[in-house]
C-alpha cells in the first residue's frame, strides 16, 4: 500500500511545480481512493501519469473548492466515457446534504434530455456521525476537526484516522491545530500528515507552522506537514519535524 501526493500545496497554489493538497492510496492491486478531489484534479493527475479514468473511490474531506472543485470533472468524464462507471463517493452525512444543492448543481443537474442528482454520477456513502467507510478491508474513521468556524457554527470538515499494515496513520486535512479534539490522535498515530500554514499573514484557519513547532518533540517526530504557500520553507527537520511533503512523494506501508 502507498499514498501518493498529487500536491501538497495550498488551495491558491499555481503553476506545474505544485498543485493542491489532494492524495492517492493505491493499495498492492492497484485500486485507488482519492482523498479529496480539488479544481486542479485534471492537471495533478496528468502529471501523475493518472487521469479520470483511474478514479474509482473517492473521499471529500470538506466543501472548499480545492476538496471538491473537481468532482465535475470526474463526474462527467466518468459518466460519458463508456470505459468507466460511478465512482463510489464517501462523506460524512451532514456534508453530503451541502454537496449538491450548494456546490454541485449549477452546473452539472442538467444534462441532456433529463435532470441529474449527485447519485447520477456517483454511488454516495453517507458517513454517520462518529463512525467510519471501509475501502479494501481498511476502516477509515472520521476525526472532526475545527477548521472555520463563522460565528454561528462549524463549518463541517473532517480528517481520517486508520491502520494499514500495523501503521496508524493521522491524515489531518484542513485544520486549526485544536489540541482539544486532535490530542488522542496525535498521541496514539505513527505517523501524521499534518496540515500547514506557512504564510506571512496567518489566516487563522489552518495550523500555522509557527504554532506547530511548539508542540512536543514526540509529536513532532513523527509528522509530515502539508498545505504550505509557495516559498522559502522553514527548516523543519532542524525543528524536529519529518519533512514537508514535496508533490509527487510516496509514502510506503
């Protein structure tokens, strides 16, 4: 089993050098899920020697565009190239219901002679609250975590915990580094890919490197960081960190 970064960059990221945060587990037979399906899905598979057409299973983490931007992309493609079926979509429940209506619909309910719904283009899973999706014998469960919070609510947006071979792994997605809810699962991880901010001006809804490295050494040592801005990066190895994750590296499990 491997886990591919198609990007590693952060929403606003352009240009061929780097592309969005989004990512491949490809298991030993070569089936894959895609972990979030951001606008520039087209060109970070192209250059990963992928194209829709390899895209089967696909989990969405949140609704900004650089999660789920291209699934029209990947929803028509896959509808109209007689060599494909559905991908199988996985969410969590209270995302799904926005998916559509709020994101989707404008511009794919309509096709020819009919109306289309989210499951004209994909087979949905809804995730209930505080469970998990299996993919390939893998249970994947859901960690909510705090990534905007408006005044009158959380934005619903939701990372993965799971074991691959003996490996518990902590995929954090779009997150402030709220230690409340994501304490147990850095402490209990083997390995952390842990979303990173690195901008001058901190945006307030991403851990920002400059939080991260304070956290203890035993959490940092076994975390990958992820979702920078382009640009000079800190020295994180020297600060105690595994790396930043670099397009197009492979994790191997």
């Amino acid at each position: 089993m491997k886990l591919l970064f198609l990007g590693s960059g952060s929403a606003f990221t352009v240009g061929a050098d780097n592309f969005q945060s989004n990512m491949l587990l490809i298991d030993n037979d070569n089936n894959k899920l895609l972990i979030d399906c951001g606008s520039d899905i087209k060109f970070s598979l192209y250059q990963a020697g992928f194209s829709h057409t390899d895209i089967t299973d696909i989990y969405i983490s949140h609704l900004h565009s650089d999660h789920v931007g291209g699934l029209e992309y990947i929803g028509f493609s896959n509808k109209f190239d007689s060599k494909c079926s559905k991908p199988n979509l996985y969410l969590s429940k209270d995302i799904a219901l926005k998916l559509w209506q709020q994101t989707l619909s404008g511009g794919m309910s309509s096709i020819d002679g009919d109306l289309a719904q989210l499951d004209t283009f994909f087979n949905v899973n809804f995730i209930e609250y505080n469970s998990y999706f299996t993919w390939q014998e893998i249970k994947f469960y859901l960690i909510k975590v705090v990534h905007v919070n408006n005044g009158y609510y959380l934005m619903p947006s939701y990372g993965l915990f799971c074991e691959i071979n003996k490996i518990k792994i902590f995929i954090t997605t779009d997150t402030q580094l709220y230690l409340e809810t994501m304490q147990k699962y850095y402490d209990s991880a083997d390995l952390i890919f842990q979303d990173c901010e690195t901008a001058k001006y901190p945006s307030k809804i991403h851990a920002h490197y400059n939080q991260l490295v304070q956290l203890p050494q035993k959490i940092k040592k076994k975390m990958w960081l992820y979702g920078y801005q382009p640009g000079t990066l800190p020295n994180s190895q020297q600060d105690g960190f595994l790396g930043f994750v670099k397009r197009g590296q492979i994790f191997e499990f």
